[in-house]
C-alpha cells in the first residue's frame, strides 16, 4: 500500500507564477522525497507603481511515503 502526505507551501518569484511554482517545489524537495504533484491552492501578485514586482502562490505538494514513516 502507497501513502501519500500533503505539504502545504507559501512561495513567491519576482519572475512568474511558474517561477513560484518552481520555488515552492525545489524548497519542499529539500526536506522531502518522492513528489508526485502540486495543487496551486491560491495566486497572488505584488504592485508597486502598477507594476507587478512579485508573484506567489499557496501549494499543496503532495509525495509518497515510504511504509513504516508515515
């Protein structure tokens, strides 16, 4: 039997949505293995002079559990 865990991640970029989505999932690769997708849960963007300066977004990442870890 597969267990998967859910990790929710806050991330940003000065670049793209993407970027952030990038970021959220290079961070979570930090402290976990086996991931096998993400779920933007919210977007966001920062304005300074009209101008859009930062992107973020809300994951989920979900990854594969090794059995006897969960």
């Amino acid at each position: 039997m597969t267990f998967v865990k859910v990790l929710e991640v806050i991330a940003s970029s000065e670049k793209s949505f993407d970027d952030a989505v990038q970021n959220a999932v290079n961070e979570a690769a930090k402290s976990v293995e086996g991931i096998s997708s993400v779920y933007v849960k919210e977007m966001n963007a920062n304005v300074t002079n009209n101008k859009v300066v930062s992107y973020g977004v809300n994951a989920k990442i979900s990854y594969d559990v090794k059995k006897g870890t969960a």
